[in-house]
C-alpha cells in the first residue's frame, strides 16, 4: 500500500516575521530627574518612618520590662511579708488559716509573674476561695 502524498499546499504557512513595536520616545532628563528625586525623597520618608515605629516599639518594650521588674518586685515583698505574717501566726496560735492563705495567694502571684502562667494549685483556690472565718467546720 502506497499513499500518494499532495505536493499542494492548501494553507499558506504564516510568517515567522513580526511587525517589531515602535521604540519609545527618550524621556526628557529633566522629567526622569525629578521622578529620581520624589522616589528618593519617598523611600527617605518611609525609612524615617520605619526607624521612628523601631524607636518607639522599642521604648514600649522597655517600659513593659521595668513595669514587669517593678511587679517581680512588688510581688516578691508581698511573698516576703505574707511568710513573715505566717511565722508570727504560728507563733501567736491564731489567724494561722488566714497567713497561710495570704502566704499561697502571694506565692502563686509570684509564680505566675515568673512563669507567666499561675500554677496548677491556685487555678484550685481560686475557684474556691478558703473559708477565713471559724464559722464552718467540716469535720462533723
């Protein structure tokens, strides 16, 4: 079996040529200068800005670190206090339910402000406050 190929072409092939875009215009120097100059001048402003935002998150971090110290402080005293009111309870007979309250509310202050998180046993006592008063016994 032979097959008889056409020499004819029916379809011309199109060109491979393209028309070529008409080259731009130079533009003026004087145009292209100034368009320089309001692009140098608007990267200045945005980096001016920047540096302003850096400066200032940096004054706010500062301040969050000495008003946290200052907290670290206050709470460490209040520790300190409430141990000191806990040892002459003991020694006095009385109100020793109360210091030892103070005494785990200020620790867990002291906890959670080192930590960032309060520890496990003063989710507890926060949800049920102790009873201060002698009022309620529940050994019946």
């Amino acid at each position: 079996m032979f097959f008889l190929v056409s020499l004819e072409q029916t379809d011309p092939v199109p060109s491979r040529r393209r028309p070529k875009p008409p080259k731009p215009e130079t533009p003026d120097p004087v145009a292209q200068f100034a368009t320089l100059l309001r692009e140098s001048a608007e990267r200045e402003r945005a980096a001016q800005e920047r540096h302003r935002l850096e400066r200032e998150q940096a004054r706010q971090a500062a301040a969050s670190a000495a008003a946290h110290a200052a907290a670290l402080d206050a709470a460490r005293r209040t520790l300190d206090d409430a141990i000191t009111d806990a040892r002459q309870a003991r020694r006095a007979g009385s109100g020793v339910a109360a210091a030892d309250a103070a005494w785990r509310r200020a620790k867990a202050r002291l906890i959670e402000l080192e930590t960032g998180t309060p520890p496990h046993w003063a989710r507890d006592d926060a949800a049920d406050p102790p009873e201060v008063n002698g009022d309620t016994d529940d050994s019946s």
